[in-house]
C-alpha cells in the first residue's frame, strides 16, 4: 500500500467510528421508543403510538443513510478494481457488495413498515 491508499484507509476508519458513535444513539432511541410501545400497549395511549412511530421511522431513516454509505464505498470498491487483482480479492470486492446491497433493501423495506404500520402490526427492531 501506497501513502495515498493508508491515508485513504485511516479516513474510511475514522468515518467508520463516526458510524459507531451513530450507533450508539440508535440503541439509545431504541429504548427510549420501547418505553412508548410498552405505553402504548398497557394504556393504549395513542400519543405513545405516535412518538414510537416517529421515533422508529427517525431510527431507520438514519440506518438506511448509513447503509447507502457503505453501499457506495462497495460500488467505488468495484470501480477500483484492477485486472491485476487477485480473483479472491474480486470475489470479496463482490461479495461485500452484493451484502451491502441486500443490507440497503431490508433498509428501506424496514422504512417503508414503519411508515405505513399505523397499528403495529408488525415489530420492527434495529437489527
């Protein structure tokens, strides 16, 4: 590895931590939406509901920004790629792909549940 691909790799790790930091606030707000669905199921308190379902659609939409990030770093990983790498390292270039990409479905699959579930019918965790 060259100097400009290190620094690169040093400046991938320190959005990465940025990332951890993020989620930590998403179990954080997972606990505090878990209080409003307990709410909302012993006193059937719709203003509960409604702070549950906003508080989940924040959480997923923050995941799914999160998860087109590392989908684009899969896709420039792609393009990086050269005729000289190894075919082990194509396939794993590939690989990360292909699981960033089905990551960045279940997102907005999980998304659109939480904005379209009015009555709970499903329960949606930050996984």
């Amino acid at each position: 590895m060259n100097q400009e691909e290190i620094n690169q790799k040093i400046k991938e790790i320190n959005t990465e931590d940025m990332i951890w930091i993020v989620y930590i606030g998403i179990i954080f707000l997972s606990f505090v939406s878990n209080h409003f669905e307990r709410k909302y199921y012993l006193n059937n308190d719709i203003n509960s509901r409604e702070k549950y379902q906003k508080i989940l659609i924040f959480i997923f939409s923050v995941l799914l920004i999160v998860y087109i990030y590392f989908l684009k770093g899969s896709i420039d990983s792609i393009k990086k790629l050269k005729e000289t790498d190894s075919k082990k390292k194509k396939e794993m270039v590939y690989l990360s792909f292909i699981a960033s990409l089905l990551i960045a479905i279940s997102g907005v699959i999980f998304l659109y549940i939480a904005i379209i579930d009015d009555n709970l019918d499903v329960e949606l965790a930050f996984n």
